[in-house]
C-alpha cells in the first residue's frame, strides 16, 4: 500500500501535528536529545543519552520506512514538542504499533497525548485501513494508560516484571484496538 498522496495535518491550539520531514532532523535532534528528558526517557525506556548520530541517522531511516507513519508534534513556537509513530505495519494482516512521546514537561498535562492519539488512530484506521493497532505502556505510567483507554484501547495483556523502574521491577501492558472497537469509540466521542 502506497502512503497517502497528501499526508494529514492536524491542528489544535496552535500545535501541529504533522509528517516529519528530512529537514526537521536537526531541529529534532538539538530540541530534544540536548538533553534528553529524564522523565520522557523514563517513560518510554529509552536510554539516557543518544549520539547526534544516532538519532539523525534514526530519524532518516524513520521519514523512509515504507512500513512506518512518523508525525512530529509542534508547538506554536515552530519547536518540536513530540512524536508520534504508526510502526511495523504488516501491509497483509493490516495490523501495526502506536507509540508516541512528549519531549518536555512544559507541554505535557494539556490534553495533547489525548489528541495526538485519537489523531493517529484515526489516520491507522481511517487512511491506513488498518484492522488492528496496538501499543504497550508501562505500570509506572498510569497517565499514559488512561490516556489509551479513553482513546478506546483495551488491555490484552501483561508481561509481568518485565521492565524495571529505578531497581523495582514494573509489568509491559499490552493494549490493542480492533477497527469495530474504533468505530464505536469514535461514535461515543462526537
């Protein structure tokens, strides 16, 4: 399946959420790995530190994955504030992987996650014609899981203890929307 020939862009409150493009690697880079946020690493296990190289190189192989959707959230100030990637999609089972960050605390707590997730499930279902979209989150980030649920997902499963949080084991939950799950949760939003 060939990506749509005019990606979507969705706007709200002077943010944008948007396909990344090859030019925004730097800015991507300096914004957010220099350095990069304790907590938002944290909460999506990334290690503490990466390379100039390693993240631009990352970021390029990420624009050119046929089998990837990768949107940068941008604040009114023109800087990136997040992304948001649908990843490993499966062209024949037409199932893929959300996952999304974002970067700085200033721009958390405002509703965004929320939006950027409904966003990037309806492009998964709606432009995509995805049938299944899954993501997994963390123990230690209830936000974010509330944040999936209200979206619609549900909880499939638990990989128990298979993270750690500052030494103490944490579980994986695994979630997952099907596409009649998404219809009846975009119903239930408008």
């Amino acid at each position: 399946m060939l990506p749509p020939a005019c990606p979507p862009v969705f706007q709200k409150d002077g943010y944008t959420l948007r396909p990344a493009a090859p030019e925004d690697a730097e800015a991507y880079y300096r914004q957010n790995y220099c350095p990069l946020d304790a907590e938002a690493a944290r909460l999506t296990g990334a290690k503490a530190a990466f390379s100039r190289d390693e993240v631009v190189r990352f970021f390029h192989f990420s624009i050119d994955d046929p089998d990837r959707r990768y949107y940068l959230l941008q604040a009114p100030d023109g800087t990136i504030a997040g992304e948001g990637v649908i990843n490993e999609i499966d062209w024949a089972l037409r199932s893929a992987n959300l996952r999304l960050v974002i970067f700085r605390p200033a721009h958390r707590g405002r509703g965004l996650g929320t939006w950027m997730v409904r966003c990037l499930r309806d492009l998964a279902f709606e432009t995509l014609s995805l049938h299944r979209l899954s993501l997994d989150v963390f123990s230690f980030n209830p936000r974010a899981r509330a944040v999936y649920e209200k979206c619609g997902f549900r909880v499939e499963g638990v990989l128990r203890h298979a993270v750690q949080d500052g030494g103490a084991w944490a579980d994986d939950i695994l979630m997952a929307m099907l596409e009649d799950e998404w219809r009846q949760a975009k119903a239930q939003e408008v």
